[in-house]
C-alpha cells in the first residue's frame, strides 16, 4: 500500500469516526430528552393520583359526617319515641289517640326499641364504610 492509498484510508477511519462520534452524540441527546420527557410525565401522573387520593379522603369524611348527622337524627327519634312510651298514661293516651294504628304504648316500645337496633347496625355499617372509603383514599 502507498502513502496517498493509506492517508485516503486515514481519512476514511477520521470521517467514520466523526460520523460515529455524531450519531452517538444525537442519540445520547435525543436519550436524555426522553429521559425527561417521562420524568415529567412521571411527576405529572403523581400528581394526578395525590390529587385523587385527596378528594378521596375529602368524599370519605363528607360521606361520614353525613352518615353521622343521619344516625344522631335516628337516635333522636329512637330517644323520642322512648320518652313517649315512658310518660305518664295521659301523654301515652294522647299518643294513642293520635297513633293511626292505635297500639298502645307497647307497640310504641317495640318500635322505639327496633329503631335503637337500626340505628346500632347503621352506625356499624356506617364504621365499615367509612373504614373503606379512607383505605380507598389512602390507596390501600
């Protein structure tokens, strides 16, 4: 091989090189702006999920107070039926007389009593619930 055949093939390497050496900069380049590309996307959709658990725990505490104003309303009722069914045979009169089935005093006792029982397994299954809404709320 002569000295012009060995410079062209210098040159040949030292442009293959540059050419090599380009793309591996383009490619690192175009690597490191995916790279960020999805780290944003990443914190993004983090985000989003914080944000969702939030109104989650904001929907479950909203849901229980609801729950509990219903159950306080329940227990009032059940307390004033009670009351009722406790009071002098005249108030128990004037609530027979004003009951559409006219039962009595004992049918009020009964219905006192079965309402303190809906109210005890509302509350039960209103614990549950709000149990699951906060365990759904905090992604568990």
């Amino acid at each position: 091989m002569n000295s012009a055949e060995k410079r062209r093939c210098v040159e040949a390497l030292r442009a293959a090189k540059r050419a090599l050496e380009e793309r591996g900069s383009d490619l690192e380049s175009t690597s490191r702006m995916a790279r960020l590309r999805w780290t944003r996307r990443e914190q993004s959709l983090l985000d989003k999920v914080a944000t969702l658990q939030n109104e989650a725990q904001l929907a479950a505490l909203k849901q229980q107070r609801r729950l509990e104003r219903y159950l306080v309303h329940l227990r009032g009722i059940a307390e004033e039926l009670a009351g009722y069914c406790k009071s002098d045979s005249s108030t128990a009169a004037d609530m027979q007389s004003h009951a559409s089935d006219h039962s009595g005093p004992g049918k009020l006792q009964k219905t006192a009593e079965e309402l303190q029982l809906v109210a005890a397994v509302f509350a039960s299954s209103m614990l549950l619930a709000t149990a699951d809404l906060h365990a759904l709320a905090l992604g568990n």
